[in-house]
C-alpha cells in the first residue's frame, strides 16, 4: 500500500461514526462479558494462547460480538477471512475456502473464517462451509443475534461452541462512554466536554445494554451541541434526550420470541394451566403464529406428555388439527382451543419415553472378535465348554448395564476408538469418554487406597470390585451437590492422572471453564496426555505442586472449587493454613465442595467374625488404619477447622454398597508374615491359635462368593462468610 492509497483510508477511519472508531483492539480494552471473558476463562485463555476453535458467538446488538472477532483477527496468527452473510453469498464462501486452501499450502497457515449475521445464510450456504470445517480447512467464527439452536445448521452447532453474550449493564455501559469522551485519539479527549449526572444516566439506562446506541447517542449529543464561550460542550439532560428518545424493543416474532412463547405454551400445558395455556395460545395467534406449527407442537406434547395417561389425546388433535384444515380462520380459532384446553386439562404421563432408553440399550450391547466363554452361545456347548457360564444380563442391573469384560483377558481396558467431536459421534462420543472415565477412575481409587496404606495396601484391596460403579455413583453425586452452572469457573484440586472430577467439571463449565491441579508434575504429564484428542475449549487448564503451594501457583479466582480425597491431604496445622489458601482463591460468592473416603465408617473385616473375636479384630483394624492418613482422618475436625476460619459448611454422609469377592491372594496378604500386616496387628491381641480362627472364619465367609461391602464418603459444602 503506497501513500496515496494510506491517505485516503486515515482520512475515512476519522470520518467513521464513533462506536466504530472506539470499537476495543484488545482484550483489555474489551469491556463486559466477565462471565465468559474474565481472567482464566476458557474464551479468554483460547484467545491469548491463539488456540480458538470453531465458535459462535450468541448475543443482543451491540453487545460485543463483532468485535470479540475483530480482537481474535487482531491477535491470531492465522489468515483471517471477514465476510457478511447479509451480503455475501454462495461464490463468496467458495472464494473463502479457496484463498484458505492456497494459505495453507503455501505457508501453512491455517485460516479463521468470521460470519457476520451467520443466521442469515440459507441451508445450501451453511452445507458449503461444513465439510471445511469439519475438514480443519477453515475455524469458523459465526455471529448472529439469533438462537442459533435453532438458526444455525444443527451440524455446523454441533461443530462448533456457542458462547452466549448478555446485554451489557449500566457500568460496562459507563465505562464505553467515558473511554470515549476520555480518548484523544479516537473519542473525544482532545474536546472539552461536560456531562451531567443524570445525562449519563439516562444515556445508559436507555440504551438497552447496547453500547452502539450509547456511543451512536453520545456523537450525536456531542456533535449537535454548540460550545459556549469558553469552548466547553456541555450535555445536559435535556441533550441526551433528544439524542436517545426511546429504549430499543428486543422483540421479533421470527426469533428468539418465537420460541419462548412456544417454549411457555408447552410448559403450560405440560404443568395443567389452562389459564397460562390459553394466554399463551393467544399471544402466538395475535403475533401471526402459523396454527399449523402449534398443532404439530400439541401433536407431540399429546404423545409425549399424555400419553397412555390418556390415549384419546392424539386422537383429539388429530381430529382438532383436520377441523382447522377444513374450516380455516377465523372459524379454526375454535379447534385450536379446543385441542388446547384438552391437553391442559388432561392428566400427564412421559411413559412414552421408555423407547429412547429401549434404544439406548440397544446401542450399548458390544460385540467382539476373539469372544470370552461367558459370551459365548450356551445352548450348543454350554454343557461340553462351559460358555455362557458367569455371563452376566445387563437387564437385570440399573440402568441396563454391569461391568463385564467383553475383551479378550489380554486387551481388557484397551481403548481403539478415539471419538470426535462431530455430528452422531459427538452424541455417542461423551458417553464412550465417561464409560472409559469410571473404568479407569476404578483402578484409579484402588490405587490411591493401596498408596495411602503403604505396605497394608491389602487390606484395601477389598474395595477393587464394584470400584467402577462406586466411582461412578460418586461422581454423579458430587456433581449434584456441586450444581456448577456453564459460566462458573471451576478449579478441580487433587485432579489425579487422568481427571476424572475435572472433566466431568469440564462438561457443566461449558462457557466458564475449569482449572485443574495435580498433586505431582507425573499426574499433571499423565493428565495433559489423557486429554490431548480433546479440543483446547474442552481441555482444562492443568497446573501442579504442592497442596499449600496452590494459591501461588494459580492467578485466578473461581466460583467453585472441587476435590476428591483432599481433606485427608491436609492434616493438622495444614488444614487451617489450607483453608487460608482457599480464601484467596475464592471469588466472593464462590463455594468450595469436597468429598472424602473414610474407611471406619464403612464396613470392617470384624463385621465378619464371631462376636468373640469381634473386638480384637477391630482393634487390629483401627491399628492398621491409623497407620494411613485416611485412617487417621476425622470429618468434624475439617470441618470445625473451615469453620473457624471464616467459612459456612453443610455436611452430609453417603453410603455407598459394592460387591466385592475377595481372592485367596488378598486373604493370605493380610495374614503374610509381615510386622506391617494386619496379622501382625491382631497377634498382639489373640494368641497364635486365635489367630488361626480368626483367618478361618474370614476364609468361610469371604471366600464362598461375592460380599456386600459399604464405602461412606462425606460431601462438604463450603462457603465464604
């Protein structure tokens, strides 16, 4: 570009309307949307690292979403491609994907491709772009003011992340006027300018969260006011009434208003009101609602929330929708009410449902090459070959599934299949990752138990099978308690090789994001290499070090902060210094929620001898207990100690039953000859031949077939004062 050509551009960017001219270069410049942009959120960590990934962003006018694609071309090393869907069309998208198939094969750069208005583009136009995306050719970045659930190409949504942005408030509002009127290069700082109070208040209430229309009004208060005498422009007011007069109406019946009305005709119905019902019915009608649209709606309602609670239901609509058909308006007002009314008044029932989780079980049998005898046809060489023997029914579990191994013994736990995340396979996808989470996660808690025993690891072993479910109970419960909303940013403690709370985390904090921390640089590589086919927004940011050491090893504050087996981390003056930490960590309505094994409160191997050993071999096992920091761990005390360091705790115990069927391996380790075993303990009690009885009686009892073992685990709900 020579002089001639630079020139001309200065000379138009100084005549563009002020919001373009103050539109943020920056992140730091980029007021509002603290929830997905503030620091250690996930967005913002995609941005600054350059690692951003195919991304829509969601939001009202004037709310950020143009510009957060500008501050990505402004940062990005990537070729970055801008185009209106307005304006553009078919033979720009192809232009697009060719000028990004020439960057990368001659420089291998890969290039971003930002749709403005992506809503507007029509199902061919979306089609064009998806295999490039899907392909990695393009990263698409779409805008659009529309639910894009619902405008978008559902194969393009489910490509892609949605990021949400919300109108902005008075502050952010606030803060954008006074850049502008502070700026001398772009705004107004080299302009004397007075603004009353109430001038700048009325600007920012009615703008409507739009920080266009407070910059638009802004510039034309400014331009439009004489300076008086001393070269002072003074807005007042009455100014800035003139400049914006009415509050901007976010209503379009081809939007987003077109489904929340739905939305609420159908939770009306569904809740029996035939009031709200009718309220709504009539506000769709009033807004020029195609009947037939909400009699599909009502078909489906009829089916899915009647169903054979009352089976006339479709029946009704059936016949209500043909009455519409054969009459029309105004007349087919009466059918639609009368359809309305009926399925309002109607009693309720989703058994109808049951076909999806028939379907599920259906997509959940396996089928192996190298088959074990378990899973073999029994009906022709069960006799002769044992198969079929042991094989357990899947519908005869909750949820229709066991834990069974369908692998050859010597690929058990081996994983071929890496999923996507694209299209059918994104939704089948997260099921396979949680499955392998829990499985993994099983080794992993008998792996921590052993470790915290030391050389008593086998009086843990008991806990091995049935570790799976337990582990997959858990999780579902913390995750419960925990309730994390998709803006929340998380922080997951003692996150463990491979993650399992964090990711899980991971899959709640969808827009906010979630930090994890590992206790060992060895669990943080472990970690960083189980998640390295995820995408970057999917990926928690990993840290490590110490358990003290973590206020200094993480530069943000989160609103939930999780952790499984920590308390028993922190024992003693560690626990009040622990609690310090946490403080520091905390946003200031955050809340911390933990969740600890404790083995005495479960079962013990005395619930298995004869009342005259009983004592003794409690005592033997509150001994060797005590040898383990999960032993030794006492729930009040962690609590007492949050508590007098300026927190509120809730604590709540579960009760968790695996079935456990102990081998004779783990029977002789806990009676091996060894001054740490449990033996060793109990021969301090009873006399040799005691001690004979005592293994007798467990070999009797645990050794005839699968025992019913309780873990308890407490749930700790913390929260700043």
């Amino acid at each position: 570009m020579d002089l001639f050509e630079t020139s001309p551009k200065n000379s138009l960017i100084k005549r563009a309307p002020l919001a373009d001219r103050m539109r943020p270069r920056t992140l730091d410049e980029f007021v509002g949307q603290d929830e997905i942009l503030g620091k250690g959120r996930l967005l913002r960590r995609a941005i600054e690292a350059d690692r951003i990934s195919s991304v829509i962003f969601y939001g009202p006018p004037g709310c950020g979403k143009t510009t957060l694609a500008k501050i990505i071309a402004n940062t990005t090393k990537s070729h970055f491609i801008t185009i209106n869907a307005v304006l553009a069309g078919k033979a720009d998208i192809v232009a697009g994907i060719e000028e990004a198939r020439d960057t990368y094969n001659l420089h291998s750069r890969r290039t971003i491709l930002f749709v403005d208005e992506v809503h507007r583009f029509n199902k061919a136009q979306q089609d064009a772009l998806l295999p490039h995306v899907e392909s990695g050719t393009l990263i698409l970045i779409g805008a659009t003011t529309e639910n894009p659930y619902f405008e978008v190409n559902k194969a393009l949504v489910s490509r892609s992340r949605i990021f949400r942005l919300v109108p902005l408030n008075e502050n952010d509002l606030r803060k954008i006027l006074f850049q502008a009127l502070e700026d001398g290069v772009r705004g107004y700082g080299n302009i004397k300018i007075s603004i009353d109070e109430d001038a700048v208040l009325h600007l920012c209430k009615t703008a409507n969260g739009d920080a266009r229309s407070v910059l638009n009004a802004l510039e034309l208060a400014v331009e439009t006011t004489r300076p008086d005498a001393d070269e002072n422009i003074k807005i007042t007011l009455e100014t800035a009434q003139e400049s914006i007069q009415k509050r901007a109406v976010l209503y379009d019946k081809d939007g987003d208003a077109h489904y929340d009305v739905i939305s609420a005709f159908i939770k009306s119905v569904r809740g029996s009101d035939p009031d709200a019902a009718l309220f709504w019915l009539a506000k769709m009608l009033y807004a020029g609602e195609d009947p037939r649209f909400i009699f599909r709606r009502m078909l489906i309602l009829a089916s899915e929330d009647v169903g054979l609670a009352d089976p006339n239901a479709v029946g009704v609509v059936v016949n209500c929708a043909a009455s519409y058909d054969y009459v029309g308006m105004p007349e087919g007002r009466y059918p639609l009410s009368q359809a309305c009314l009926y399925l309002a008044t109607a009693p309720k029932s989703n058994s109808a449902m049951a076909l999806f989780d028939a379907i599920k079980c259906v997509e959940e049998e396996d089928k192996a090459d190298d088959i074990p005898d378990a899973l073999r046809d029994s009906n022709r060489d069960g006799e002769g070959f044992g198969h079929g023997a042991g094989y357990l029914y899947p519908h005869s579990y909750r949820e229709h599934w066991v834990n069974q191994q369908y692998l050859p013994d010597n690929l058990y736990a081996k994983v071929f299949y890496v999923p996507t995340n694209c299209g059918y396979e994104y939704k089948i996808g997260e099921e396979v990752r949680k499955r392998r989470e829990i499985q993994i996660a099983a080794n992993m808690f008998d792996d921590e138990a052993a470790q915290s025993a030391g050389a008593n690891a086998g009086l843990f072993d008991r806990v091995l099978s049935g570790a799976d479910k337990y582990a997959e109970n858990l999780r579902r419960d913390f995750f419960e308690i925990a309730a994390i909303k998709p803006h929340e940013l998380t922080l997951d403690i003692n996150c463990g090789a491979n993650g399992f709370f964090a990711l899980e985390a991971s899959r709640n904090s969808t827009i906010g994001g979630v930090w994890a921390y590992a206790l060992s640089e060895e669990d943080a590589k472990n970690f960083e290499n189980f998640t390295q086919k995820l995408s970057y927004l999917d990926k928690p940011e990993i840290r490590f070090g110490e358990i003290l050491e973590i206020a200094d090893k993480i530069g943000a504050k989160f609103d939930c902060v999780t952790g499984r087996g920590v308390p028993a981390l922190v024992e003693g003056e560690r626990l009040a210094a622990f609690a310090q930490k946490l403080h520091v960590l905390l946003e200031k309505n955050g809340r911390i929620i933990f969740t600890q094994y404790v083995p005495a409160d479960g079962t013990l191997l005395s619930d298995f001898v004869s009342k005259e050993f009983e004592k003794h071999v409690k005592a033997a096992e509150s001994q060797t207990l005590e040898k383990t920091s999960v032993g030794r761990f006492l729930p009040d005390t962690f609590s007492h100690s949050f508590t007098q360091n300026g927190f509120n705790v809730n604590t709540t115990k579960k009760q968790y039953c695996v079935w456990r069927k102990i081998s004779v391996q783990t029977l002789e380790y806990w009676f091996r000859d060894d001054e740490n075993s449990f033996a060793s303990a109990l021969k301090k009690r009873l006399d040799k031949g005691d001690c004979r009885k005592v293994e007798e009686e467990l070999k009797r009892t645990l050794l005839s077939g699968e025992t019913q073992w309780k873990q308890t685990n407490y749930f700790w709900e913390i929260f700043s004062i």
